[in-house]
C-alpha cells in the first residue's frame, strides 16, 4: 500500500465510537429505567458494568474468533448482534429482559471492537499506522463522551425506550456504511489458528506486560471517571447537571492524549517514555483527585489532566498491539487480550475504590489504590524499555 486510505481508517473509527455510544447511553437513562421498571441498586449496577464483565471474561476468546473467521465479517457480525439487542432492549417489559439485551449489546460491542483495530491498521502504510492506531485508541472517550452530551436531549424528547430504538438504527446503518467501505478490502477470508499461534502469540513478556498496564490503566480510569462527578456533587454541592457535565469534558479529554500518543511514535518518541510519563501523570493527578486538601477547581483541572496524560496508553498500546502480533492476520487477537486487561480494571478498579472509602469513610483513602495501581502500571512500562 502506498498511500493510507483515511475514508476507511475515519469509517471504521466512527463505527467504534458508534459501538461506545451503547456504553454510555446507558449513564443518563439509568435514573429513567430505575424508576420505570423498579430496578435494585444491584441491577442498575449490572445495566452498567456487562459490557467490562464480557470484556475480562472473553476478549481474547472473542479476538481469536475474529482472526479465524474474518475481521469484516466478525465487525459486521458485532453490529448487527448490538443493533439487535437495542431493539430488544426497547421492547423490555421487565429488568431480566433488559439485562438480557444488554448482554446481547455486549457481546455484539466486543465483537466489533476486537475487530476494527485490524481493519484500521490494514488500511494505513506503515509510517501513518502509528498515527491510525493512535486515533483508534480514543474510540471509547470519544463515543462515550459524545454519548455524555447528546442522550440528555434524546432522552427528553422520547425516553429511554426511544433513545435505544435510535441507536439500534444508526448501529444498523453504519454497519452498512462498513461494509459497503471495506468490501473487497481483504481479509474477509478467516487464518485458521491452532494453539500454537495463540502461545506465540500470548506467552511472550511484551505483550502480558501491555495487557497488566490495561489492567492498571483502567483501573484508574474508571474509577477516577465513575467517582469525580460523585465527590464534586456530595461534597462540594455541585449541581447535578454541572458535575456531568465536568465528567464528560473530563472523559472527551481522553482523545488527546490517544491522538498524541499516536501522532509522537509516529515522528520517533519511544513508547516506553510515553507510557512512563502516562502513568506518572495519572498517579499524581488522581492523589490531587481524591485528597481532602484540594477544591472543586483543582480537582477537576486535574481530573482533565489525568484523563489527557492517560490517554497516552490507550494510543501507545494500541500501536504495540500491531507490532507485537506475530503476523498482521493475529491483530485482532492482540486486540482482544488487551480488551481483556481493560475489562478486569474496569471491573476491579472501582470495586477496590467503593470498598475502601466504604469502610473509611474518606475519599483521600482511596488513594492507597490509586498510588498502588500506578506504581504497578510504572513499573510495566520501565519493563518494556527494551521490547518497545
């Protein structure tokens, strides 16, 4: 390939944002469905955190399938299964058929998402990659964000039940637009892949190391995400309606750090500085977070700023992700393992963050998870200086 094709590398971007927006439609209407169908605490809870338990259960699983059936046709699989279960959703008479649909919104989000990171790197030459994969790293803050802003509007001019039939639409059509994008493209064809590919694959230090990074790096992410708006709201008084706001500039500020990742290795940074820096940053900025000393102000220039040094990882892992495949046919493998990372700290981050200050009962104990966290993500990325 001599020139990078853009139009498709922006297409399938999109359609990964698309695939966020099912993350963070659910943010917003949570208070509606809570109170139309009657919903515990503990299912809320499940309404939001499906799509990180499929993530740590079965990324890999699910990134192995891409590799051998096909990344377009695994993509356009998992379109077509979200679209399905937003309709489903729509419909739901009950919390266990809501749940059901957001388990079928999951699957069908991981699916595409192992899947499209393939198509991107396919689409770009070999001295853009770094800068593609960059931008396809903030595919999540730049869909969840957008879905931050927009749901508030769609939910007041048609409920939630609405808001989930929209999405099924606009996941259905550009699925289309994917398809009609990359069709004869290449790599519709599946490689066949036995164990030995996956241990090739797997069992190397490079790439466990990147993934026990995702794991930390998520870890943070969503706890400092999940949590500021929180302390913002109960502790300082903030409106409602302001301290979303905050934490949706706070999340959207994620896409810099992802684009700039991409675009500094492209022009010869070297990615274990640019991880060292991304985590020394985060560490220092959720401490200012979640310390009693500092105001509403100062948290959430530094909440902005944790989320914009952060987004280096994303961007930089994903550039590894190509590099570390041992053939361009496995990426999508790569892709999901590190999926799988994020999924176990989406999951285990806030879970440590909420126990703690439980028990405490003071945010700046929360802490002692945020420096451990860091401190163990610090040290993966010293590890890789020799492997990046």
């Amino acid at each position: 390939m001599n020139q990078t094709r853009w139009s498709r590398v922006w297409i399938a971007f999109l359609a990964g944002c698309i695939a966020a927006f099912q993350i963070g439609k659910s943010f917003a209407a949570l208070p509606l469905i809570i109170d139309e169908l009657e919903l515990s605490l503990i299912q809320a809870g499940l309404i939001l955190s499906l799509f990180s338990l499929i993530a740590a259960c079965a990324g890999a699983g699910f990134g192995l399938l891409s590799d051998r059936i096909g990344h377009l046709r695994t993509a356009l699989s998992g379109l077509l299964i979200s679209a399905a279960g937003a309709f489903f959703g729509a419909t739901a008479a009950g919390v266990e058929l809501l749940l059901l649909s957001r388990l079928i919104e999951g699957f069908g989000f991981i699916l595409t998402i192992v899947a499209l990171p393939s198509l991107i790197s396919g689409s770009a030459t070999d001295r853009d990659r770094p800068l593609a994969m960059g931008l396809w790293g903030a595919f999540m803050p730049a869909g969840i964000g957008a879905s931050m802003l927009i749901t508030p509007l769609l939910l007041e001019w048609h409920g939630w039940r609405g808001l989930w039939n929209d999405m099924g639409i606009i996941i259905a059509i550009w699925g289309l637009v994917l398809y009609i994008t990359f069709r004869g493209a290449g790599g519709k064809s599946g490689i066949r892949l036995g164990s030995a590919d996956f241990i090739a694959n797997v069992m190397r230090l490079a790439p466990l190391l990147v993934v026990a990074g995702f794991v930390c790096y998520s870890s943070l992410y969503q706890s400092l995400t999940a949590f500021l708006p929180t302390i913002l709201a109960t502790e300082y008084g903030v409106t409602l309606a302001g301290s979303a706001q905050l934490g949706a500039l706070v999340v959207v500020a994620n896409v810099i750090g992802n684009v700039s990742a991409g675009w500094l290795i492209g022009r010869g940074a070297t990615p274990w500085k640019l991880l060292t820096v991304s985590f020394l940053a985060m560490g220092v900025c959720a401490t200012l977070v979640f310390a009693d000393f500092s105001g509403p102000f100062a948290k959430t220039v530094a909440g902005i700023l944790f989320s914009a040094c952060g987004g280096m990882f994303p961007g930089t892992a994903f550039v590894l992700a190509a590099r570390y495949s041992v053939k361009p046919s496995h990426m999508a493998l790569m892709a999901g393992l590190m999926l799988q990372g994020a999924g176990i700290g989406q999951t285990i981050g806030p879970m440590m963050v909420s126990s703690v200050v439980e028990f405490s009962g003071r945010w700046d104990y929360a802490n002692g998870v945020v420096v451990s966290m860091a401190t163990i993500g610090l040290i993966c990325a010293l590890l890789l200086r020799r492997r990046a």
